[in-house]
C-alpha cells in the first residue's frame, strides 16, 4: 500500500507544511486539531523517495507530481496531489502530471478519503487551453476538489479545508 511505503519512506518531509520548488512555493499553516504532512515523491528532486519505482516498476517515462499532501481533522482525511510550476503556461504538463499519479496511485489505496488537486505556478498567463484542463481535473476530482494558480495566502489550506470561493476549482476560474 502506498500510504504506508510514504509514511515509513524519505519522501515524508517531517515538520514541513511548506515545499519550494525553483520559483513555485506553497505553504499552509495548521489549525488547532489538523494533522498535515507533505512528502515529495519526485525522485527528481528527492532521489530517496521510491514512490515511483513502487507505482510503475521499471516502466520509463510517467508522468509524476512533485507532492502528496494528507489533511486531516476529525473525520475528514484527504490525499491531495500537487504540482509546482515556474509558468502556469505549463498547466496541461502540471494537470497530466497529478492525474496520472493519482490514478496510478488510488489503485493501491482503499477509498476512504477525498482526493484532490492543487497546481500552482509562480508566474505567467493561464494558456488557452484552460477550459480544457478545468474539465480533466474535474473529471477526476469532482467539483471543489481541485484549484490552480491561486494567488491568495492560503489557496492549498483552502482547498484542504473545502473553503474555496468558487465551486470547481479556481477562484479566478472565468478570467483569461
């Protein structure tokens, strides 16, 4: 089971509710009675972590996301798959890379938890394709369950909480 390879692994970032990747970063700051955890399971930038070889074997060429993060509060547990992008130009490369983890991922997992997509890139204009990869991830996650290239001080706290602005994902979802 994947959950357990993660927890007992190097891809756990113990103490961390904060990744940087190049120019991309998120962040979410816990409330009182939420458990958090981030693990990097890029072997790319995390050669300890194994997810990779666990999901696909030796099989070349999946597409990866950088992060894994778990939220926890009462009963509600959600996985939330997470992509990091200098430019938001690269959204259909972000929106492939966190569905095919999570598909590849929840074949390994019991279905007791919400899943969820976050893409954030640092700069740059959404591409014209925009419409389209709302429609992928939604397929995927369902409505409210995923958000990209939100500006706001805790667009992926929001998210894990389930206190977007704007069903869907995206709280500028109608802007170009």
């Amino acid at each position: 089971m994947p959950f357990e390879n993660l927890l007992l692994s190097s891809c756990l970032l113990p103490g961390q509710t904060a990744f940087k990747e190049s120019k991309a970063s998120v962040e979410v700051k816990p409330l009182a009675g939420e458990t958090i955890l981030f693990f990097n399971i890029d072997d790319k930038s995390n050669p300890g972590c194994k997810l990779r070889q666990f999901l696909w074997g030796t099989e070349k060429g999946q597409k990866m996301c950088d992060l894994i993060v778990f939220y926890a509060t009462d009963s509600k547990r959600v996985i939330c798959f997470v992509e990091l992008k200098d430019n938001i130009s690269d959204l259909g490369h972000a929106t492939e890379q966190v569905i095919n983890t999570y598909n590849t991922f929840k074949r390994h997992l019991h279905k007791s938890y919400t899943a969820k997509a976050f893409i954030y890139a640092w700069t740059g204009s959404s591409p014209d394709e925009k419409k389209e990869y709302q429609k992928k991830l939604f397929k995927e996650f369902g409505e409210n369950n995923f958000d990209f290239n939100d500006r706001s001080n805790d667009a992926l706290g929001n998210l894990l909480r389930g206190s977007q602005s704007k069903p869907g994902g995206g709280k500028r979802k109608n802007k170009k």
